[in-house]
C-alpha cells in the first residue's frame, strides 16, 4: 500500500479528531472528551507527516524527533505548573509561538526561493509573504499581551502621540512593500523580505500597545486568530492539508468569538482596536453616589444576610482567579444551598483576562454549568436577587459605563448588581480596576465593602454561616 495514501489517511482522522473535539468542547459536560479526542488526532496527524515522503532527501528525524521530545517536555511542564490566574498569559504565549512558527517558516522557503534552490508560483511567494505579516502580528502582539498580563508593561507606557494614525501609516507602507516585493520576484531578495518581516513584528507591538483594560480578552481572541490563520499559510506552503484544516478552524473560531464578544461589549472591532479600555481614562465616581462615603460590613454581619436571604447572585471577576478562591466560594454556595437559599453566578464576558476566564475556573471548581447566567439572564434575575456578592470584579459592574460618557467604558453593557436589594463587594483595597477608573457602585447605597483578600475573607464567611 502506497505511503502517500496512508498519511492522507493519518491526516484525515487528524482532521476528523480535531471538529469532533471542537463539536464537544462546546458544552462543559463533554469538553474534557473533546479536548482528548483533539489530543489524539493531533498525534494521530504527527506519527503520519514523520513517514510522509518528501520530494528530495530523507526525513531528518534526529531533528524531528529531537524538537517534538524538547517540545514535550517543555509542554508538560508548563502544563503542571501553570496556575488558572496564569491561564491568559499562558494563551498568549501559545498563540506567540504559533506566529512565530509561521514566520520562521516563511522566512525558509523565501530563503530557499531567493538563493535559487527552489521554484515558487506566484500564489507561493504571497502565501509567504502572507505568512510573514499575520504571524509576525501573532508573534509580538502576544508575547506583548502576555507582558501586559503580568503587568511588566503599563497600558499606556509605549503609547505614541497620534498613535492610530501611526498605525495606519505602518501598515500601508508594510502593504505597499509586500506588494512590491511580490511583483519583483525573485529579484527583490531576501533582504526586503526580512524588512518585510521586521515592520510586520514591529506593528505586532504597535497593534496592541494602545489596548488595555477590559479589552484584552477581546485582543487575545483576536491573536488567537491570527495565529490560526498562521498555521493555515504554513498549511499551503507546505501543501499540508491538516495543517491548513487546523489553521482554518482556529482562526474561524478565533474570529467567531472576537465579533460576539464586541457585540456583548456593544463595541465595534475597530473600535477596540483604535481606542482601547485602559489608555489613560480620568473617569471620577460622581458626587451625588452616595455622597461618596464607603460603607462597611462585618463578616458576621455579610454571613446572617446570605444566610438568611432567599435568593444571592455571585458575581465573578480577576481577583477571584488571583486568590483561587472559587473552591471555597463553590462551598459557601453548597452551605446557601442547603438552607433553601437560591444561588447562581453572573458572567459578564469579557470578565477576567481571556474569553471564558471565569466559566473555567467556576468549571475547576465543580460548579454545575446551569448556575451561571450570562450578561442577559443575569441583569433579568438581579431585578429579583436579595444580595448580589461581587467577587474580585470591579470595571464589569461598573455603572459608569452607563451613566459617565466621560468613562473610558461607557456604552460596555455591565451587570447591574445595583438592581440587587443589597450588593456585598469582596474587595483588597479601593485600587481601581483594570481599566484604571473610579466605581461609583462603591459608593452606592445599598452597597456594603468587605475587605481583604478573596480567598481568606470567603474561608472566614464559611467560618461564620456553620456557627449559625
């Protein structure tokens, strides 16, 4: 039997082992299924292209072999050491990689084209060239978000004067010098495509820079697109059909989520990507909120009203990831519950640092998926919620993104915890959020601050609700 035909076939149980897993990762309660059946055929589609016959040459699998070992373990490590607060970072290194994956082969076949070792049409060098440009933006834009994740970088430090205007500019001259060297052919030289690639990683940077705040979910969704769409460039450069499956569903899913995230956020993608959350707004909390004045609650006092209420609606947010407190706010739920008390959570989408941040900690958690309401359901059951419990979350149930055209944020939809009777706000201190504005909910009068961290603070509500 022809080897060829057994690698086609490896390549479409690959194919068929990744929209299978991706069907399943679409309900919580067959995701972890799916993400093994994505695994497999993922190794299924690598055994095969190691006995592809290639046009010249044999295989060099002391290479091959010895980038997938260093490739493994480097990956497994990662993979048992990354906590859940790292879990968008980690995302945008993987999406890094990708791009540069796609760089670092375009840059070989150009290379090889140029020095005369091969041919290549026409469609080949703008495969190329396409290469170069998406995953050099996928490559520095997300090694960027990653900084900005782990906060080594501010929002606001690279950010030029007239930055959008730099950016267009950046990018029509990268179009223009694509366009040229496409028609010069195999007269334009390696040397204009390395500048190619240079301005491309260069704009990778400039693209994300001025985006911050509660947009860097929509921003990593986005770069993980591109890094789909990466991986698709190297598929048809290398006339791989897995590879171009794979790239195609990525970027198709990546872009999918990024226009339904902007819808959620009542946001256009270019907006977003011209004025990004976090880019210096002065937004104040108004006078009038409660006169500005900060009213506390005692723990013993935050565990009768829970206790004793008939319906709480915990919302969700960063602070919850960076204490890992959603075990124990998994148990007071259990504890409410069994005193007839109605919980559920309120997601808001682009809560956290990455698309479905909060579902997959409250996931980690145990938390039965029905609980969790979206922005919609939310805002509809808070109008009849006694407590709403805000969990590290702050510029999500932000009123000034409703009230404040001066915010930042305005015109975000929010959850509206203060439609709750009473709203509990689980904060560390008074620090702004991650889009750097002030929160009137804070000074609101029918909300109450319980501070200290996330995790010690709910271990403490626990203490307090079993000696009731």
């Amino acid at each position: 039997m022809d080897i060829k035909f057994l690698t086609d076939i490896g390549f479409l149980i690959g194919s068929i082992g990744f929209v299978w897993g991706l069907k399943l990762l679409s309900s919580p309660d067959s995701a972890r299924r799916g993400n093994a059946i994505a695994s497999i055929g993922m190794a299924v589609a690598i055994i095969s292209i190691l006995f592809a016959p290639l046009d010249k040459g044999d295989n060099n699998y002391l290479w091959v072999i010895g980038g997938l070992a260093v490739g493994a373990v480097v990956g497994y490590i990662m993979a048992i050491r990354v906590k859940m607060t790292a879990m968008p970072q980690m995302v945008s290194i993987f999406n890094g990689l990708g791009g540069a994956c796609a760089v670092l082969i375009g840059m070989v076949e150009l290379r090889h084209f140029y020095s005369g070792t091969t041919a290549m049409t026409g469609g080949q060098i703008a495969i190329s060239l396409s290469a170069l440009f998406i995953g050099g933006i996928a490559f520095t834009g997300s090694i960027l978000a990653w900084f900005k994740l782990e906060e080594w970088i501010r929002d606001n430090a690279l950010v030029l004067p007239k930055h959008s205007i730099f950016n267009m500019v950046l990018l029509a001259v990268i179009l223009a010098l694509g366009i040229y060297v496409y028609i010069q052919d195999v007269d334009a030289g390696i040397g204009l495509a390395a500048i190619f690639m240079l301005l491309s990683l260069v704009y990778g940077v400039s693209f994300v820079v001025p985006i911050g705040g509660a947009d860097m979910p929509v921003v990593i969704s986005l770069l993980n697109s591109f890094s789909g769409l990466s991986a698709a460039s190297a598929g048809l450069i290398y006339g791989n059909n897995f590879m171009l499956v794979g790239g195609i569903l990525v970027g198709a899913s990546g872009t999918i989520l990024t226009v339904l995230m902007c819808n959620a956020m009542n946001r256009s993608l270019l907006n977003v990507l011209i004025g990004g959350f976090g880019g210096g707004g002065t937004s104040t909390a108004k006078k009038g909120t409660g006169d500005l004045v900060v009213k506390e609650v005692s723990l013993n006092d935050a565990a009768i009203q829970l206790y004793y209420s008939g319906s709480v609606v915990i919302v969700p947010g960063y602070g919850l990831a960076v204490a890992q407190a959603q075990k124990v706010c998994k148990e007071i739920d259990d504890l409410l519950e069994s005193n007839g008390v109605d919980v559920k959570y309120a997601i808001h989408p682009v809560a956290g640092r990455m698309p479905g941040h909060m579902n997959v900690l409250l996931a980690e958690a145990d938390v039965p998926y029905p609980k969790l309401l979206d922005l919609e359901d939310a805002n509809d059951a808070l109008k009849n919620t006694d407590i709403a419990v805000i969990v590290g979350a702050n510029d999500v149930v932000n009123p000034s993104a409703l009230d404040d055209p001066g915010s930042p944020i305005y015109g975000m939809p929010v959850l509206r915890v203060w439609d709750a009777k009473n709203v509990i706000v689980l904060k560390r201190s008074m620090r702004s959020g991650y889009a750097g504005i002030e929160n009137p909910l804070f000074f609101h009068e029918r909300t109450r601050m319980l501070f200290g961290d996330a995790k010690d603070t709910l271990s403490k509500l626990v203490s307090e609700i079993k000696n009731l």
